[in-house]
C-alpha cells in the first residue's frame, strides 16, 4: 500500500504536470528539455511476461512523435 506521502507526490504531480520539468532541471541540470509541456501519459509498464507493473503516474517530455523525457513516479 502506497504511503501517504507517496499518494500526495502523485497527486501533486498529476495536478501540476509543469512541476516535472523543474524537478528534471534541479536534478539533471544537463539534460535538454523539449520546450514542450509535460503530460500525464498512461501509466502501464507491463513487460511481455509478467509481473505487472504499473507505475501510479507518467509524464511525457516531447511532442507525440518525439518524446525527451519522461518522469515516472
């Protein structure tokens, strides 16, 4: 079961997808970010063979046919 803490990260950023790319900007300073908006994206990284994984959000760096980055939380 999540923590509380865990569940209020993810609804921050579910809320407020913009606060990804100041976390990416703090964190790896390199990095070069598309000047496109975050978005929340589906959040199922199952493999082909299980076990299931199913991360509680995703967001998206880059247009849809260029994705950058992403944050998965």
């Amino acid at each position: 079961m999540p923590s509380p803490l865990h569940q209020t990260l993810v609804e921050l950023f579910r809320r407020q997808p913009s606060l990804a790319r100041q976390a990416a900007q703090e964190h790896a300073p390199g990095a070069r970010l598309e000047s496109t908006p975050y978005r929340v994206a589906d959040s199922d990284l199952s493999a082909a063979q299980p076990p299931e994984l199913r991360a509680d959000l995703v967001l998206l760096n880059g247009n849809e046919e260029h994705q950058r980055h992403a944050l998965v939380v």
